[in-house]
C-alpha cells in the first residue's frame, strides 16, 4: 500500500512539472508573439526588452536605451515622409526551448511596409533568435540575433 501511494504522489508530482513546462512555453510563445505584434509601437515592445539586452544585426547594439532612440528617430524620419506608412511584422515556425528561467526562442519574421502611395516594396524575411529571461513570473527578451535571409 506504501508502494501505491508514493507511485500515486510521483504521477501527479511528475504531471505538475509537465504542466508548468506547457505553460512556460505557452508565456514564452504569447511573449514573442507579442513582441512582433507590436513593431509599430516600439514604446510598448520596449516593455517586453530587458534594459541588459544585446541586440545584434550588422553589429552588436549591447545598450537598449540607445538602441531604443535609434530605433524611434528612423521610424519618425520614416513617417515624417510618409504618415500613414503602415509596418506589419508576423513570424513564423517558432520553436522554443526551456532550461529553467531562459529560454531559446528562433522562428522566421516577415516584416511588409506598406506605403500610403508610391510602389511597394517586397515584404523582408529575417532569421531572429532571442534569449529571454523569466523574472517574476514575466519573460523578458535578453538578446535578439536577426540575420536577414
């Protein structure tokens, strides 16, 4: 009978962490997700960005707050020609892993930039890698690696 209940307490033990491990990754999807949803307001993608993050493009971007007022002048430049300038961004064939508090996240970002007039150019496809970070119960993207395809 001793057997049986510590069998009984190991199932369900065992169940619990499976279930966190789903639900971690669901976070870590519906982060990402997010994150792309929001590349046209950068103030609001910014609260998924830890203030350590790395960025890396054509080169490292190691300070988030200069990276941030880069990433806002060229887009105000951007607008100030062209103020219904729409910009979508989507991903696809994301896959996460878990080790403990981080998490590895690749998938493929499509970025369109639809112009109120004038010819439209072909949407852009980018690898992206990000590192996050999970700090009271919220993933926060501590590196990000685009290498355009």
């Amino acid at each position: 009978m001793k057997n049986l209940i510590s069998k009984i307490i190991s199932v369900i033990f065992l169940s619990s962490l499976s279930f966190l491990s789903f639900s971690s990754e669901k976070d870590v999807l519906d982060t990402i997700y997010k994150w792309s949803a929001l590349e046209g307001d950068l103030d609001a993608q910014a609260e998924l960005i830890r203030d350590d993050r790395v960025m890396i493009t054509s080169k490292r971007w190691p300070n988030q707050a200069e990276n941030l007022m880069i990433q806002k002048e060229r887009r105000a430049a951007n607008l100030s020609r062209d103020p219904d300038l729409k910009l979508i961004s989507t991903i696809s064939s994301p896959e996460v892993r878990i080790y403990g508090e981080v998490a590895i996240a690749d998938f493929v970002r499509r970025t369109d930039f639809i112009p109120s007039m004038g010819e439209m150019s072909p949407p852009t496809f980018t690898y992206i890698t990000l590192v996050l970070v999970e700090e009271d119960g919220n993933w926060g993207i501590a590196h990000t690696h685009n290498s355009p395809m």
